[in-house]
C-alpha cells in the first residue's frame, strides 16, 4: 500500500490504525505526488492519498494519481472534516472510496480498504467481460462478412466450409466464398491475408466483397487477379502485406476445373485415380508481392465423380508431433487417404493444436 500523506502526524495515524489490522499491509510513504509518481509500481494493490499535498490539491491530485497509479489499484482519498463533500466528487472522479480524517478507526480504515480492493477488482472484471463481449460481437459481424454462404442453384453438388480462429482465439484474414453464375459454372475462392487482427479481416472483407462482385459482373480470369491485386495495396496498411489466394471455376457440367493457386497451398482432390494435391502449383505469387505478376491457368479434368478441398494454411501448420512439427501438404494428403475421403469434422479434429486461422471449403460432385 502506498500512502501519500505530507502530514508526519496523520501519517503515523494511519499507519498505527493499519497495524492493528488483522493482516497489517506493507505500507510506503510519498509525501507529495512527484514522489509518488517514483513509488506507484506494479507491486502496489492500494492508494491512500490526501487531497491537500504541497505540489496538488483536492481532484488535481486524485486525477494525477489515477493517471499513473497501475491499473489494478485501488484509489481511496483522505479529506478534512470541513472538505467532506470533496470525497463524493472524488469517488465520482474515479476513486473506490473516502475517508475522513478524525472519523477513522482501525477496523473502519481495515475495512474501508478492503472492500475498495474488491470493488476495483470487480471494475476490472466487468470491464474486461465488457471487452470480451465486444471483442466477440466484432469477431461476429467480421466472420459474416468473410464467410458468407454460398450462391449457388444447382443441387449437384454437396458444399461444406469450416472456420477455426487459431491460438489467439481472433480472427485474421482468412476468407471464402462460393458463386454460381447464370452460366451454370461455379465459382470458388479461399484466400488468407497475411497478419492477425482486426486491420488484416476488415482487409480480407474488401477482398471477399470485391471478388463476389467481379465474379457476379463476368469478371473471372486475369482481370480479376489484377483488380484485386489493386485494392489490395490501395487499402492495405503496410507495403509488406500480402494476401495468398486459390480460385477454381468447375464447369457447368461438373467435369472440368480452371484454377488459380496465387501463392497459395495446392488444393487436394479425391478422384477415381485416387488424393492427390491439384499438379502445376503455384500459378504465380501472392498477391501484393510484385506489380506486374501474372497467374498461370491450371486446367484440372474432374471426371464424374470427385471431391475437392480448398483450405488456408493454418490448416497444414498445425501442430503435430513432439518435438512440435507442422503437418504440411504431404501429411494432410496422408490423412485424407487414410480416411479414404474428405470428412471434414474428422480431419480437423486429427490436425493438431492451430497456431493460426484455418478456414476450409470442401465441394464433392453428387453421385446421379
């Protein structure tokens, strides 16, 4: 407990009346604010402060000492007789509560200072449930945002996403969406954006919404690629921030699949010739890297019957084993042959603990 006092013989009032506590409290004296300032560390949990110091007076030093006092401490204020009313004000101002001089005994004094302890730690609490709960809101509108639901028509095709945050518990950037256009082809992307934060998913958001929007104006190939390579860096905060992305257009007869893997992880298909991951890959680098990138097409046969999983890298970095590893693209592939297919829930629950987001979008051609 710190007590700021300049008055040698309330000081040593208080500090009797304390002694007779049933467990005293270390007690340090600062006998005016700027030495104060000196001994408010982490260590101390109480503040008893007078409000007529030589260098401050009533609020003024309340609100200098709730300044630099640490943020779980709790602040009592010590007032004359005659400036009782202050007291109200300061607890008002901020302080847990107030003493009179000449009215204090040991067991109200004791007291007095351990419920202001308990009712500061009761602020904290209430405040940090108050972040947290704002904290989730946020991640909730954010994740509509970047996981919308599919556009789709045809119902040959079963769709199923999965998202998990990583370690942090926060989303990042990690984004998916799904359209189908009046042509009957279906369109697919998954993308992440490097960095964790609200700066990075509002970022993802602009990117996920501008996609959808070109796909849906007829906007597919290289034009698209470039257009959000654009708003990326118009929008990004840094230079240094990039975003990696996959994209896939199966044809209007299921049988056929143009992609993109802009520096992204391979996707990973189950076809009748077995899993492998899609050939060819990467079709160029992520986006936001270099201005005059171009993406190579990937042309991927399906068949008639097949599965494919877009997926973000959280999803092969989690980890595994001891010493800790990450799995990789090779022992995703691993797991989904011993599987025998993609089943999305098993999967992740054998990936490991994530470090980071992972966000999944599995589509399998219907049996007819």
């Amino acid at each position: 407990m710190l007590l700021i006092e300049d008055d040698d013989g309330d000081a040593f009032l208080v500090e009797e009346l304390l002694k007779q506590a049933m467990a005293p409290p270390r007690i340090s004296r600062a006998r005016s604010l700027r030495e104060a300032r000196r001994k408010l560390t982490a260590t101390v949990q109480c503040v008893l402060v007078d409000l007529n110091l030589p260098d401050a007076s009533h609020l003024e030093a309340l609100e200098e000492v709730l300044a630099v006092a640490p943020p779980h401490a709790a602040v009592l204020v010590l007032t004359g007789v005659s400036d009782a009313h202050v007291g109200v004000t300061a607890v008002q101002s901020g302080a847990q509560d107030y003493l009179v001089k000449g009215e204090v005994d040991a067991r109200l004094l004791a007291r007095s200072i351990r419920y202001a302890m308990e009712r500061k730690r009761a602020d904290l609490a209430q405040r940090k449930l108050v972040q947290v709960e704002l904290t989730a809101k946020e991640n909730r509108r954010l994740e509509s945002a970047l996981l919308p639901g599919p556009l789709l028509r045809t119902t040959s095709i079963e769709h199923v996403t999965r998202y998990l945050p990583g370690s942090g518990g926060t989303l990042a950037g990690d984004f998916f969406d799904t359209v189908q256009t009046p042509d009957g082809a279906v369109h697919l992307v998954i993308g992440d954006v490097c960095g964790h934060g609200p700066d990075e998913a509002a970022l993802g958001v602009a990117l996920r919404i501008a996609w959808r929007t070109l796909v849906l104006a007829g906007q597919t190939g290289d034009t698209l690629l470039r257009t959000l390579d654009a708003l990326l860096r118009a929008e990004r905060k840094a230079p240094e921030i990039f975003t990696t992305l996959c994209t896939a257009t199966i044809t209007a007869d299921l049988s056929h699949a143009r992609m993109r893997v802009v520096g992204h992880p391979p996707p990973v298909l189950v076809r009748a010739e077995g899993v492998e991951v899609v050939d060819g890959t990467p079709s160029g680098p992520p986006l936001g890297i270099f201005p005059d990138a171009e993406w190579r097409v990937i042309d991927v046969p399906l068949g008639e019957k097949w599965t494919m999983m877009l997926y973000t890298d959280g999803l092969i970095e989690a980890a595994v084993g001891e010493p800790s590893g990450s799995l990789g693209v090779d022992g995703l592939v691993d797991l989904v042959r011993e599987h025998g297919t993609i089943d999305l829930d098993r999967l992740i629950t054998h990936v490991g603990t994530l470090s980071d987001d992972l966000a999944v979008v599995m589509v399998r051609r219907r049996s007819t």
